[in-house]
C-alpha cells in the first residue's frame, strides 16, 4: 500500500476515535444522580451506625460557634464530629460538613465587621475543618441585619456579608489546598438562608459568587411570632394563604430572580411538625388565629401518637401540597411533612432543575421513613 494511502486511512481512524472519545459513555450518563440529599444532624445524637449514609450527599453537623470571633467546637461535640468523618471510611461518596451558627447564636456581625476579624473568623474555620478532616463549611448566621433571635445586628451587616464569604473561599481554598481539597474536592462552601423578608441582609447575587449552594430554610413559615397557623414548610400557597405568607416556591423563585442558578437550590424538608393549640376552627384551623404555641413534634412522635390517632385527622391541602392534623375536640392543629409532601417537594425539584434537598434534622426521623422516601422520589 502506498505510503500516502496508508497516512489517509491512519487520519480517518484517528479522526473517527476522536469523535467516539467525545461522545457520552452510558456510565458517564448513569452513574450519578443529579440531585443531592443534604441533611443536618445534631450534635450529641450518638446513633451514627444507623445513618443510612449511601442516601446522603452531604452530612452538616449542627453546630460549631463563634467564640471571640474564632469559630470553635465545643469540647463535647469533638468525638461526635470524628465520628461522623469516620462514617466516610465505610461510604466514600459521603462528605461531611461543618455549621457554624443556629438559631440564637451570635457573634457573627461582630466578627464581621472589620477585615481582620473576618481573617480570624474565615482562618479558624479553615483550620477547623482541616484539624477534623472534614470536608466543607456552612454557615447559619440567623440573620445579617436582623436581631430577632436575639443576636447583634447592623446595618451594615449586608456589605459585610459579602465579605465574610469572601474572606472564607479564600482561607478554604487556601487551607484546603495543602490537605488535598482542591479542584473538584475543594472545600465547599454553603449558607442556611431563609427568605421573604429575612433575607433582606444579604446580597444573594454577591454570595452566590463565593457558594457551592444555598440551603434554603424553607420551613418554620408559620410559629411563635407569626399571628395563625398555616403550613410551615408547604410548597405552594393554598387558597387561604396571605398574599405575603412564606411558601416553598415563593422562596426559590425570589433566589432565581436575585439571579442564582436553579442548581445552586437545596429546598428545605422538616422531619418534624409544629403544633398550635387554642386554634380557631375555621377551615380545619389553617392559617387561623390560636391561643399559643404548642412546639414541635419529631416524625417518629407524630406518626406513633398523632396522625390518625386521638382524635386528631389528616387533611390533605392539594394547592399547598401539604397534610395538616386537626383536632377538633381539643381545637389543635399541627403542620408537618410526609412522605406524600415530600414526593411533591421531589417533582418540583426534577421540574425546577433545582440542586436537590435539604432537611433538619437527622435524628429527628425514627426509622428513616422520610429519609427514605426522599431518596427515591429524587432517584426514580
């Protein structure tokens, strides 16, 4: 054959394998799910060899503080947090992060406000994460610019904000690099956000530059400080929702319009209820005025002493979404998720193109039952 010949045939082989090497593989488009499970777990629940671990994405212990401006563990939480990281041995897959914060819990505006304490803050949570081999960072700061959980507040919160995050991708990606988390494993880097008004204190555009994800808190919409009952963690509004009243999707779509990619969401899920006494009757005492605030009421509780027993009845609200109990004896209502809210929560997500939920809290789910049916409503 002709050595011209033989150079034609070679560079249509290589052309041909070139464009085979640039196609989709069947492993490359099956071989992982495109939605995370994000769940919060408490510290000091000691259960941790009944995680079901190869349901989760991320795993965020709950909480680190800050203490004189340095972000800190608790003495008493250090054997939880090892724990958890030694969970990643037996399931690789799994990262495990680090909440800083909570409801009540301050310090954050302080440390906030100069650049050097923003150093401290963003070193020290590095180095946390470093020491413990975790492997990213979410911070639940209850909230810039407002005080109603009792904390410091500013105006300024909002600028600093920004900065905070700032100096944080910096010191994670820096501290990060020297233990082996860069590129694709680098540290990661998330918020707890809530919406409506209580996100007026952050520029979402500008975080959204420095964060993996945004944890949007969507439940608690209705409790002690609000005046009725309602939904506290429902999808859409129902038709006696108030026009301002907080709702799952009125939540995401004021993120997307502050610019945020709809993967860049994590929905928030409760594994809990929350239970009002002295409830007007009206409408089976949704979104009614009450007597006073009962509490909150974990799954497991709820479906051994609640749903379907003593007298109180399941309602299930089609435009919302989401089931209620009401009792019509002792005029108690309770707001909750279940497995049916969940699914719905799940086709959203798939039809938003949402990043996946979220949800509080781990232990708080007996037998993992809404863990469970999370899971596979986003992988089905």
């Amino acid at each position: 054959m002709p050595i011209a010949t033989l150079r034609r045939r070679l560079a249509g082989l290589f052309a041909i394998l070139a464009l085979i090497s640039c196609l989709p593989t069947r492993a490359a488009t099956t071989a992982a799910a495109p939605y995370r499970v994000v769940g919060y777990i408490a510290g000091g629940w000691d259960h941790l060899d009944a995680v079901p671990a190869d349901k989760i994405d991320t795993l965020i212990f709950s909480f680190a503080h800050v203490d004189h401006g340095k972000v800190v563990l608790n003495p008493q939480d250090a054997p939880h947090l090892r724990g958890l990281v030694a969970l990643k041995s037996a399931h690789p897959r799994l990262k495990i992060a680090v909440s800083v914060g909570g409801w009540t819990a301050g310090g954050f505006s302080e440390a906030a406000a100069t650049a050097a304490g923003r150093k401290l803050f963003a070193d020290s949570a590095a180095q946390l994460l470093a020491d413990y081999g975790a492997d990213g960072l979410d911070v639940d700061w209850e909230y810039p610019g407002h005080h109603e959980s009792g904390i410091q507040s500013s105006p300024q919160d909002r600028e600093h904000f920004t900065l905070l995050l700032q100096a944080l991708r910096a010191s994670l990606d820096r501290v990060g690099a020297t233990h082996g988390h860069r590129g694709a494993k680098h540290y990661t880097l998330s918020i707890a956000a809530a919406d409506g008004d209580f996100v007026d204190g952050i520029d979402i555009a500008a975080a959204n530059r420095e964060l993996d994800w945004f944890n949007l808190m969507t439940y608690d919409f209705v409790n002690a400080m609000t005046p009725t009952t309602g939904h506290h963690t429902g999808l859409h509004a129902s038709a006696l929702t108030p026009a301002k009243a907080r709702t799952t999707d009125r939540a995401v779509r004021q993120f997307l319009a502050a610019g945020v990619a709809p993967g860049h969401l994590l929905i928030g899920a409760a594994f809990y209820g929350r239970e009002f006494a002295d409830v007007q009757p009206t409408a089976h005492g949704l979104y009614q005025p009450y007597g006073h605030f009962q509490g909150m009421l974990p799954w497991g509780v709820l479906k051994q002493h609640y749903i379907g027993q003593q007298g109180y009845v399941r309602y299930w609200d089609a435009e919302a979404q989401a089931p209620s109990l009401w009792n019509a004896a002792t005029h108690d209502f309770i707001t909750y998720d279940d497995p049916q809210s969940l699914a719905a929560k799940a086709a959203y997500v798939k039809a938003q193109h949402l990043g996946g939920i979220m949800y509080w809290e781990e232990s708080l789910d007996a037998g993992d039952e809404l863990l469970n049916a999370m899971w596979h409503d986003l992988n089905d």
